[in-house]
C-alpha cells in the first residue's frame, strides 16, 4: 500500500490513512521496536470498518531520522500527522516501544486522546539490566554488526510453539528489521533507554486506558499489567492466553475484536458532535 507522507523541516514522516464513509475519531496505530508499521498487516482486514490511521515512527521504515530525540520525539511525529489529517482526537494504540511513545503522547497531548491503548507496553522505565542490554545492542550496531543484532532480536519476543510452527513470521520480520537503517534502531534503543516512568500519566489519563498483554510475554510479564491496571480511572485489561509479545500474529482475531471493542467504548463516550 502506498504511504502518505509529511515534510517536517525537510524530514520525511511516512504514515497510511484510511478513511471510511462514516465521519469517526480513528484508530492510530504505533508500531514497535525495529518494526514499521506494515507489522499492523496481519490484523488491518479485520478493522477495515474503522477510520486506522498506521505511522511509521521516525527512523523507521518510510520515515527519516527523528527531529527530536526519544518517545516525545516520536510522539511529536504523530501529533504532526494528525495536525496534518486534520484529526483532533483519536484513539491511540501503542504496540510495545510504539506503547512507550503512546505514553510520551498522552502526556503531551491529553486533549488529543479518545482512548489509549497499550498493547504489549508498559508504563515503567528500564531496569539497569534492560538499559545495560541495550547499550551492548549499541555496540553490536555500530561495530557493523546490525544483521546479527536484527536475527537474535525477534526469535524471543514470541511464544516458543508459536515460534516453531511460523517460521516464515520470524523470518519476514528479521527482512523488515535488517530493512531499517542502523542510526534508526540506536536513536530507539537511546530514546529507550533515557525514557521515563510514566506511571503517572497513567494516573491523570484523559480517558479510558486498555492494556492488552500475553500470557507468555517475556518483554512485558502480564504481572506488570496487573500492577498498573487500577491507576487509569477508567481501565480494561486483558491477557492473551499463550501469547508471547506478538498478538497481532499470535491471536490475530482475539488482539483486533479486543482493539475493536475498545475503539467502540471510546467512542461512545465522545460527545455526538465530536464523532
Ligand atoms: C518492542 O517490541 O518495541 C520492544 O521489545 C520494546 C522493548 O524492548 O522494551
């Protein structure tokens, strides 16, 4: 599908927009963590009755170089667009690094939000130890070693029977990851690294919040869902059986009637003239 793009400051900022007949807040999709937004592929069919708007977030994919360093970076990337679709409020879901950045947005631009779903995401900073891994990971990148760095990187982030009976994921993954341009991937893994807590942003969201998880996800362990799932006022979670990091391509049907659900509370609860 071709991507629409925006020049800011002469930066590219590639993102697909669907509109649909019906006049709707959207659905805005971030994707994760050396990933572009065709990681949304395995699920768009099933929402093809909401307006989704899909970004690549700066540095990956289509997108150039970020302006701005980190998840307020990348949350200023998709405020842009959403200036440029002349979109005031949408409802914004977060896979995993694309969750961290949904984060960052919501506490930049509460007004702008419908609802916020994290999708594998989480609010916390990064342990020592996960800061440590990704400093190692900066290495490897600049040492010219960014297709080993790519190959190790997805294996883990599904459910290991997953992983073994869908080959062909894990690989198609691995080719859009050693797609992605080195000093995309070390802004990411800097802007990771140096993000902070947002437990409190959780605590003042505007509205409701969906944190949607897997049961096997090593990334982000359902336990930590459940630790935060009674700070939003209003909050739904749910954890996907036998799921690794990955629902979208572990239980495509479960993650999008999940997702469709949500968009639909949120968007009850919008004044009609707001629709
Ligand atoms: C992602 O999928 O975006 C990453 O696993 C997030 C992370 O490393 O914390």
């Amino acid at each position: 599908m071709m991507k629409n793009i925006l020049l800011i400051n002469g930066r590219r900022i590639a993102y697909n927009d669907a509109p649909v007949a019906e006049n709707t807040v959207p659905l805005v999709l971030l994707h994760g963590f050396c990933e572009d937004s065709s990681v949304w592929s395995s699920i768009l069919p099933k929402l093809r009755k909401l307006r989704v708007v899909r970004i690549d977030l700066p540095g990956f994919g289509g997108s150039d170089q970020p302006l701005a360093p980190g998840m307020e970076g990348y949350a200023e990337a998709a405020c842009a667009v959403l200036n440029e679709l002349g979109i005031g409020q949408c409802v914004l879901a977060g896979h995993s690094m694309g969750g961290y950045t949904a984060l960052a947005f919501a506490q930049k631009y509460p007004e702008r939000l419908a609802g916020l779903a994290l999708v594998h995401s989480h609010p916390f900073e990064d342990s020592p130890e996960r800061k440590e891994n990704r400093f190692r990971g900066i290495d490897m990148l600049r040492s010219g070693k960014k297709d080993l760095y790519v190959a190790q990187l997805f294996p883990g982030l599904f459910a290991p029977d997953f992983a073994r009976a869908h080959t062909e994921i894990l690989e198609s993954l691995v080719r859009q990851g050693r797609r992605q341009p080195e000093a995309g991937i070390i802004a990411a893994l800097e802007g990771m690294i140096d993000r902070a807590d947002h437990a409190d942003t959780l605590k003042t969201a505007p509205c409701p919040v969906l944190l949607l998880g897997g049961e096997l996800d090593s990334i982000v362990p359902p336990d930590w869902l459940y630790r935060v799932a009674h700070l939003p006022e209003i909050a739904e979670i749910h954890i996907l059986p036998g799921v690794g990091h990955m629902g979208m391509f572990e239980a495509p049907d479960n993650t999008a009637e999940i997702l469709i659900r949500f968009y639909r509370f949120c968007e009850s609860r919008l004044p009609a003239n707001d629709i």
